[in-house]
C-alpha cells in the first residue's frame, strides 16, 4: 500500500556515538546525539518496515515499533550489526569512534605522579565498509558524512571509498550537532540531491520515501 511503502522490508539502522573505555571511569566518544538516525528508524518503522536500530549510548526513547539493541563501542555496534543481516537496506547514521585505546586499564587511572599518561590508540572496525563488501550486502546501503568544509566533494570521494550507493552529506559547520535541524544533501552514483534546511524528522521523512523508491523501483 501506498502509504506503507516499506512494508516486507527489513530496514537496519546504526545510530549515536560510540564509547571507547580508557579505564572504569573514562572514555573517547564522538559528538552525536542520535537525533537523526533514531528519527530515521522512526520514519521506517511507519513506512511499515521491520527496523532494526543498534544504538551507541543515547538519551532518547526506543520509537515505536522499532527493535533495539544497545552497544557501547565500535566493536560491540560492528557484531551486532554483523547479527542483524540480512537487510533490504542499511542507514548507517552512528558517530563511530574511530579510535580506542590500544591498553585499557582495569582500574581507575590516578592523577598522582608527574606527567600524564599518554593513550595509545588503535583503529576501530569501519561498519559501513564492512557492510558494503558483506557476502550479505542489503541491496541498499547508506552512509552519512558529517563534514564541515568541501562537503560535496569529501562525500563522493567517502561514497566510492566505503562501497556505499549513497552518502548523506550532512553539513555540520553551523547548528546541527544536537539541534532539531539539519541540512542535508544525498549524493548517489546518479548525482546530487539538495535537500533545503529541515527540521531532523522531515529530513528522515525524506530519505526514508526514497530508501522505498529504490527498494521498489
Ligand atoms: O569516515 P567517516 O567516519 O566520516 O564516515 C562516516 C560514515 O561511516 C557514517 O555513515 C558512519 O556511520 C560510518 N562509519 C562506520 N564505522 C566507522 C566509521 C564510520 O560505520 N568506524
């Protein structure tokens, strides 16, 4: 039916940052509020898909009719979005650390003694790669990139290095981290798509009517 175009389809979707422990009481974490991949879980959820939503911390409501799994770092977020295929798409909207430390300490680290520690870091699982070349690849797979300059030009170049069909170029040199805004541009192998500036929810909206035309069409 026309109005749940995603009905039969199984729509996952990585949202928020991840954590990376340093130690029982400190980690690296990336900026992201899960505003707008939890309002694109949403969206699909009424579109009538099954939506599947792996969730890094996040102080935001489950949306209706969407399964959740909460995970903490990269590598948590990796396997459990390893569990959720297949899908007939996947949006991979989540803040990734790209880092966590190579040494993590067991105990709280302490202040005391001169200089401070220093971290070693060690590169996180990249999903959306991982996604793009799985021998269970959803036939849709979208990346966001959250660029501050050359937005355009970083999202093509991130589209064909990550496999993905289409990157959500998200420019977020202005208001967007946290807010209820976001401006967006979706680019594809076929070109570029300008969304104007919308509230978080339209632009899920939006996106979500054309994750449909591309499942059915
Ligand atoms: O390289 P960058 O972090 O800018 O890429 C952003 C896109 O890649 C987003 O779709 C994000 O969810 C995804 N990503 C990922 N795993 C990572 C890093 C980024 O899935 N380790």
């Amino acid at each position: 039916p026309a109005h749940r175009p995603l009905y039969g389809k199984h729509v996952l979707v990585t949202a928020g940052p991840t954590h990376e422990p340093i130690d029982p009481v400190r980690y690296i974490a990336n900026r992201s509020s899960g505003k707008q991949g939890y309002a694109i879980a949403a969206a699909a959820a009424r579109a009538g898909a099954r939506v599947t939503l792996v969730s890094g911390p996040v102080a935001l409501p489950t949306p209706p009719g969407v399964d959740r799994i909460d995970v903490e770092t990269a590598r948590d977020m990796a396997d459990a979005v390893r569990r959720a295929l297949p899908a007939d798409a996947a949006v991979m909207v989540a803040a990734v650390a790209d880092w966590r430390t190579e040494d993590y300490a067991p105990e709280k680290m302490k202040k005391r003694g001169s200089a401070p520690p220093a971290l070693r870091l060690t590169e996180n699982p990249d999903i959306l790669a991982m996604v793009s070349v799985s021998d269970k690849r959803p036939k849709l797979v979208v990346g966001f990139a959250a660029e501050t300059e050359k937005v355009l030009e970083h999202a093509k170049d991130k589209r064909k290095r990550k496999g993905a069909d289409w990157i959500v170029a998200n420019d977020v040199s202005g208001s967007v981290m946290g807010g209820d805004m976001n401006l967006v541009h979706i680019v594809s192998a076929k070109g570029v798509d300008h969304l104007p500036e919308l509230p978080k929810d339209e632009v899920a909206v939006a996106l979500v009517e054309r994750i449909a035309d591309a499942l059915n069409g």
